[in-house]
C-alpha cells in the first residue's frame, strides 16, 4: 500500500500542475488557495508550497488548527501574481457530523470562516477582497495493513461571497479541493490540495 500511495501522490501532483499549466493569469488571484481541511481533528502547525494561477506563480502558506468542540484554525499566504504580490489571512472553523458507518461510506464535516486577501496592482493600484465561504469537506479513512498510518482522499466543495474592497463587485463564487493526505497522527501529516473553480491553485506541505 505504502508503494501504491506513492505512486498516488506523483499522479495527482503531475496532473494537477498540468491543469494548471492550461490555466492564464488573467488577473493577480487574491482568494482562495486550498483551505487543506479535512473532517478529521487536527492540531499543529502547517507549512505548503503553494502555486496559483500558472506554473510560474509560486507562493507559501502556513497554518495553525486545534482541535476542540468545533476545529478552529488561522492562516496565512503570500505569493507572487503575474508582476504583483498577494497577502492572505483566514479563520477556518469546521467540524465533522457525518462518521463513517454500513448505511454511508464518508465521513464528512461542514466547513465555514472568512478570509481577507490583498493584491499590490503596479499603476493600477491595489484591491482586496473578503471571503466568506460555506461548504462540505468529505473523505474516506484507508488505513496501511499495519495501522501505523492512513491514506485519505478527501472532497471539499464550497460557495463564497466575496465583497470586493476599492476593488472587485461583490460575486458568489463556487470552487472545490481536491485532496490527498498521509496521515500519520492528529499532528503529523502530509498533504496535497488541488482548487479548480473561480480559481486555480494546487499546494502541498506538511503539517507537524
């Protein structure tokens, strides 16, 4: 299995930087990267290389969650827009309602926050945006034959309102991650993210 979760992570993180190789930056992409949210429990600090819009638009995004009654986590992001520099913060809450049972084979947790991004505009001048986003996160637990550790793909769709500030109209926007994590502990984990939607972004990190 462990072999057959390699082989995994190389398919999805080459198709997904194919996508985005297809994919202009028409304008400098302010929210939303891979929220990287599971309905599982997590506590710990996250680190992801993140790339949006194209391949040459690069970036870095960390991340702190604890786990308690409802999942709360903070981020953070810059990455680079074309010519520009984008700035993102986030507070994700999130908690899972649906478990794994005969009757239905996800377990799934709703998935909701806001979030705050700035784009620097060269001559045009700067624009941020607020997101307030609302969706599902749905995955699937596969454990390794010797327990030790899990190989989770996960689903996580979401409608946003974004309200432009000295900037953007207000929009409702839908995007949807697609991820696959190798979970070790609550605490110690790798994952890879993929957003396809009103924006494109793929990451992948760790979280310890």
């Amino acid at each position: 299995m462990r072999q057959l979760a390699s082989n995994g992570v190389r398919a999805a993180v080459i198709t997904a930087v194919a996508i985005l190789s297809q994919v202009g930056a028409a304008h400098a992409q302010v929210y939303d990267h891979p929220q990287f949210i599971t309905p599982y429990d997590e506590t710990g600090f996250g680190a992801y290389l993140i790339v949006v819009n194209d391949i040459n638009d690069f970036g870095g995004m960390v991340t702190f969650r604890k786990a308690g009654d409802a999942n709360l986590g903070v981020r953070g992001s810059i990455n680079a827009a074309g010519d520009d520099v984008a700035f993102n913060g986030g507070l994700d809450v999130y908690k899972q309602f649906v478990e794994v049972s005969e009757s239905f084979p996800l377990d799934v947790a709703w998935v909701t926050g806001f979030g705050f991004g700035y784009a620097t505009g060269g001559f045009d001048g700067g624009f941020g945006i607020l997101r307030i986003p609302l969706g599902v996160s749905v995955a699937r637990q596969f454990l390794s034959e010797d327990g030790q550790w899990a190989l989770v793909p996960y689903l996580a769709p979401r409608v946003a309102l974004d309200i432009g500030i000295s900037g953007p109209e207000p929009k409702v926007r839908f995007d949807t991650d697609i991820g696959l994590e190798m979970r070790f502990t609550e605490s110690w984990l790798l994952r890879f993210g993929l957003t396809l939607g009103s924006n494109n972004a793929l990451g992948f990190g760790v979280v310890f």
